[in-house]
C-alpha cells in the first residue's frame, strides 16, 4: 500500500477517534448534569428529587437523626437550593425554648395554608428526628363565628408558648417580632416555600 493512502486512513482514524472522545465527553457531560438534577448532596445531605402523582416533585432528604443516630428521610416540597433567597433573621429560641407551639393562620385561609403549616408540624411534633420536640397545635388568628376553633395570636406568646404567625405580605421571610416567628408569603402557594424554608433550618440541613 502506498505510503499516501496510509497516511490518509491514519488521519481518518484520528479524526473519527477524536469525534468520538468529544461525543462521549459530551454524553458524559450531559448525564452528569441531568444526574445531579434529580440527585445531589446539599451541606452533606443526599437528596433525591422524585416525582409522585399525587403531590408534584418532592425532594427527600437524608438524615442522621440527632436524637437516635438513626437514617431517617424528610420531604420537602421544595428545592432547598432555590430557597436560600429566602431571608431569615430569628432568635431559634423561640421555637426551640418553648414547651407547646401553636400555628396560626388567618381564619379565611385555605387547605393550602394547612399544608404549609403542616410542614413545620411534621417537623417540631416528631421525636424521632427532632432535637427538641414539643405539642404542636394548629390555630385561628380571630374567632369564626358558630365554629369552636382554639384562637392564638402574638400577643399569647409567653415563657411556654411559642407562635408561628403565618402572613400574606409582598415578602417572602422569616422574622421575628417580640419573641413571634411570622412566616411572610406573598401568597398561600408562597407560605409553603417559607415553611419549608423553616423546616429545614431546624433540622439543620439549611442555614438560617
């Protein structure tokens, strides 16, 4: 064989073996990426994002609890990443401190409210992976006419009684304001990324 068209399958070669090395940097690159979508560690904790029918995605996060030393896994509805924009300025204390915590919404407020309150509950009800749980109670922030529902506002915290105050303002944030934790939303859909947001500083997964 001539030594030209030697010459020219060896570059045929080079070329046809460096496309390939581009395509598999390119496909490894890519399921990199889209892996780390649905499966990533945040601060150390694995988290899985799953779909299920009922609920949307929901991100589990796995947990060594501080109580046991248990692996236990936590949902959260949201990707602890996209909200860090939250802002949060709270004494914990205030939650931690307390021996029963009452959550109180507004007395027009939907189911979705309820969820967004949930996700605190969940949290501060289990003994299981909570450092410092106590009785949580859902509550009305006014009274509901031919209804007898429990009544809690800000004014009812004391050296026993914590309160999260859920609000709808044009801020989504976490503040406290003379020893209460209020939850801002800039709507009920909003209250539930804020309490996520909450529930995941007080197991320790996100920062305040």
């Amino acid at each position: 064989m001539e030594k030209s068209s030697l010459r020219y399958i060896n570059i045929v070669l080079v070329i046809m073996i460096t496309l390939l090395l581009l395509l598999g940097i390119i496909l490894f690159a890519y399921q990199k990426d889209k892996y780390s979508d649905v499966f990533f560690k945040y601060n150390n904790f694995e988290v899985h994002k799953v779909n299920f029918f009922d609920k949307g995605f929901v991100y589990k996060i796995r947990l060594v609890s501080l109580v046991d030393n248990k692996l236990y896994t936590i949902e959260s509805r949201y990707d602890p990443r996209a909200l860090e924009e939250i802002p949060m300025n709270i004494d914990l204390d205030d939650i931690y401190n307390k021996k029963v915590l009452f959550i109180t919404i507004d007395q027009n407020a939907t189911g979705v409210s309820v969820l967004a309150a949930t996700e605190i509950s969940k949290v501060t009800g289990n003994s299981l992976i909570f450092k410092y749980p106590k009785e949580t109670f859902g509550a009305l922030k006014s009274s509901t006419e031919g209804k007898n529902v429990t009544v809690m506002t800000c004014n009812n915290v004391s050296k026993n009684i914590g309160i999260v105050s859920f609000e709808i303002n044009n801020k989504s944030e976490i503040y406290s304001n003379n020893d209460c934790v209020i939850l801002s939303g800039k709507n009920e859909n909003d209250l539930i990324r804020v309490a996520d947001r909450l529930m995941l500083v007080l197991l320790g997964i996100m920062k305040p």
